[in-house]
C-alpha cells in the first residue's frame, strides 16, 4: 500500500523547522508502511565543485573513523564527515568517480544512498517511528523533504530496497503503486548501462529517469516520457535540488493530495497527514489530476 509524504517550505525562517514539521507527517503514514520509512533531505548545501554523499550500512558499530582515513589516503583529499547513527554524510572536493571506485575498493558493502550538493538520503527497516528516532529526523533544517514508509509486496524488506531511491545528483524518488513491465524494462536499462541493486519496481523507476536525463530531457520531459513508457499504477514523488515534482499515472487510483499556502507546499497519501501543520486550516487543498505533472522549486 505504501504511504507518501513531502513538504517544501516557501518560508526560509521555517527551514529549521523542516525536521519537527514533516516527523508527524510521516508518521501519520505509519498503517500504509509499517515495515520500512526513509527520507531524503535537502540542505546544508556544500559549494560548487565539492560533492555530499550519505553513506549507510546495518552496522550499528561499524568504524566510520577507520574508513573515511583510508578513503582521504586513496583520494588525496580531505574529507569532511559527521555521522548519524548507521549512516556517514562525507562532503569532499573528490571526484564523485573516484569516491565511489575507492569505496567499492575498500568498503564494498557499504550503501551509498545519495549523492550531490544538497540531498541528503536516510532509510531502514522497522516502524517509521523506529527510523526517525534513528536518525533524530525531528532536529533535522533544510527547505524541503520527501518520505516514504513502505508495505513491501514486491519485494524483500531491506533497507536497499527501502525508498527513497537516489536517481542521479541531487535526485530522487519514491513512488507508491505498482509497475507491471518492471521487469522487461530493468533489462532494456541494464543494456543502457543502468545499474540496480534491489528487485523493486521503484528502483526501475528511479533508473528511468536516470537514463532520460543522461539522454539530454529535463526532468519534466523525463516524467511526461513516465507517463508512457511505464505501464501500471503510480504516483511519484521526486525530490530535486531545487524543489519537488508530483505525477499520477493517466488512471490515478492511487490517494494523493496537496495543500499550498503562502509558507509552504505540502504532499501526502491521505489529507490526515497535514493535520499538524501550521495554518492549514487556510490552505488551498486539491486532489492532483491524472497525468499531469506539477512543480515547486525555488529558481
């Protein structure tokens, strides 16, 4: 069944706010997916020419310390790190490249969930009050965010193959529905150099608007091609380094609805999940239409 929500502030005084204004909302999808949440965060932005990763593992002990040492040896860089609980946020001047070679060099089980200037990627099995609490998402600033709590039914529950689902730089997605040619089109990706790591129809998702944006498409036309080339039901929540984007599938019968004022814009599965938000008792409140692709972002 699954449960979307994403919040993207307007307002920049709320941006502190981001973490303890959308925690209530995420969890208020808690009976939509009780066996997995994640999130993927944008802020604390690094400058141009240096990069973010958000690198997880199941390893509650795991030597973070030891790792980033060898890295900055391989690398010839320093790197800047903080670690929140079984993730590590490493921000360097390295080549994304080189990062990710070196780590499959010396740390090959470890995840490398997002990637860029701003995106930061947090996810893991158990209850989304168990993730939050994990991850402590209610001190959390930035000026928007995107979640996912899942109710695994084509897959394996893994934090892998938990949303959201890194799509490039600074992008990302979560999705809730089902894709019946997930399959046949894993393979036509794989064969474009599409890489995946879990069997999640999600996944393929994510790497199709990889492929169309390595194609030269906006990331509007990636979604309109979505619309067509990925047959299904779905609603997409896309998370990018300026805004978010919305999409339903041509039928739409998956829940979704969206709440706007002059403060912030808000998405969600069920209207409950704006329940605990400032002012919505004056927000403009709509159901989006089927396949029509709508967009918030701050340039």
């Amino acid at each position: 069944m699954c449960g979307i929500v994403g919040l993207y502030l307007k307002n920049k005084t709320l941006e502190p706010q981001l973490g303890a204004l959308f925690e209530p909302m995420l969890l208020s999808m808690t009976d939509r997916g009780p066996d997995s949440a994640g999130f993927a965060i944008y802020g604390d932005e690094v400058p141009e020419g240096s990069i973010k990763l958000t690198l997880q593992t199941r390893d509650a002990d795991f030597d973070w310390k030891t790792l980033v040492a060898a890295l900055e040896q391989k690398l010839g860089q320093p790197i800047d790190w903080f670690r929140n609980a079984t993730a590590a946020v490493l921000k360097t001047k390295a080549p994304e490249a080189g990062i990710r070679a070196a780590l499959a060099q010396t740390a090959p089980d470890i995840h490398i969930m997002s990637a860029g200037r701003s995106i930061e990627i947090l996810k893991g099995i158990g209850l989304p009050t168990e993730v939050t609490e994990r991850f402590t998402l209610g001190k959390m600033k930035g000026s928007h965010i995107i979640g996912h709590t899942r109710m695994a039914t084509e897959s394996a529950v893994t934090m892998a193959g938990s949303h959201p689902f890194s799509t490039g730089a600074d992008l990302c997605l979560v999705h809730n529905g089902s894709l019946s040619n997930h399959a046949l089109l894993r393979q036509d990706l794989r064969r474009e150099g599409i890489v995946f790591e879990t069997e999640n129809d999600s996944e393929v998702a994510a790497g199709y608007l990889t492929w169309r944006l390595r194609q030269g498409d906006s990331l509007a036309e990636a979604l309109n091609g979505a619309l067509k080339d990925l047959d299904g039901f779905f609603t997409f929540a896309v998370g990018t380094r300026d805004g978010f984007a919305v999409i339903r599938d041509p039928i739409a019968c998956k829940p979704a609805v969206l709440a706007e004022t002059g403060d912030y814009v808000a998405m969600a599965s069920e209207y409950r999940a704006f329940a605990t938000l400032p002012g919505i008792e004056n927000a403009r409140v709509w159901e989006p239409e089927p396949a029509t692709l709508y967009v918030w972002e701050r340039h």
